[in-house]
C-alpha cells in the first residue's frame, strides 16, 4: 500500500512506528484497525485512527489548513 498526502513530505507514522516522508509505502500492513500520525512544519500534526480493508492499494490523505485542520482520507482501489 501506498500513502501519499498532500502536501506532499509528511513524516507518516502507523502505530507509532515512522516510515518515512510520504509518499511512502506501507509495507505488510494487514488490513484492519491503525494510528496513522502525519508531521510537517508546514501544518499541524495530525493523529487518527484508519480501518484499512483488504485489496486497499493506496491512500491519498489530503488536509486542508485553515481554521482548524481538515482532513480527508481517500482509499483507493487497485493504484
């Protein structure tokens, strides 16, 4: 599975463990339940819980700032 997020060079954290600056590949990732933490200097960091299902290839996070920080995850089948 790809995450991918925009902007784009977000540190991406799943479970606690970093994986790198997106986009990033989330390797052996079982589907289900998981914290997914994002960090940039440019934003807010953000700190949710995802439920990922099977034959999910990729997910496009994208956060809108502003007055509050939006944000909006978009699984994406077969990318």
């Amino acid at each position: 599975m790809i995450l991918k997020s925009s902007p784009p060079f977000a540190e991406a954290y799943v479970d606690g463990r970093y994986l790198g600056t997106t986009p990033v590949r989330l390797e052996h990732l079982v589907p289900g339940r998981h914290r997914l933490g994002l960090k940039s200097p440019k934003w807010p960091g953000l700190d949710t819980t995802l439920v990922f299902s099977p034959g999910t290839h990729a997910l496009k996070v994208r956060l809108d700032a502003g007055p509050g920080l939006r944000m909006a995850a978009l699984p994406v089948e077969g990318e």
